[in-house]
C-alpha cells in the first residue's frame, strides 16, 4: 500500500489507541463496557421479540446458537489470540447477554 498521508494518519491513530489500551484500567473499562452493552442488548432483543409473542423462543434460541458458536471458537484458539482485546471483548459482550437472557428468565418466571 501506498504511504499517503491519510494512511500514514491511520497507521499513528491505530498505534496510539493500542498503546493507550495497554493501560489495564482502561482495558478493565473497555471489557465493562462490553459487558454492559451486551447486557443491554439482550434485554432489548428478548423484550423486542417478546411484544410479538411468537417468536421470543425462536430469538433466544437463535442467540444461544451465536453464543455458543463463538464460546466453541473463542475457547478452541491460542492463548495468545484469547489474550487480544477484540476477543475478550467480544466474550464479554457474548457473557452479558447470556446474563441478561438469564434474569429476564427468572423475572418472568416468579
């Protein structure tokens, strides 16, 4: 690839934000924020899916699939790939989701 300006611009943004995640309390609010946007979510696809009232399980259903596809390849890769900030945040995200499925289960069944 061509060194433009607006490549080499990129290429020193990148570089900065990645050193600037290093820092373990910014990463710890990162995988936080994941987390709770993953929890977010999935309140609001069961709550979405459920004002329909027919297809609530298939929706859970489906999001139990994506989650264990993805637990299926996230546990199976390097210690090395596990340990970037995208996969864990990605499994973090993945764990507020199942989190959030799970108290809306216990909400709706007492």
């Amino acid at each position: 690839m061509q060194n433009t300006r607006l490549n080499s611009l990129f290429d020193g943004a990148a570089s900065e934000l990645r050193q600037s995640l290093r820092n373990p309390w910014r990463r710890i609010s990162v995988l936080l924020i994941s987390f709770l946007m993953g929890n977010f979510l999935g309140t609001a696809i069961s709550t979405i899916a459920g004002q329909n009232a027919n297809l609530d399980v298939m929706v859970a259903a489906v999001l139990i699939l994506l989650t264990e596809l993805y637990s299926y390849f996230f546990y199976r890769i390097h210690n090395q790939m596990k340990r970037s900030l995208l996969a864990q945040g990605i499994n973090s995200f993945k764990i507020g989701m199942i989190y959030s499925l799970f108290v809306l289960a216990f909400t709706l069944g007492s």
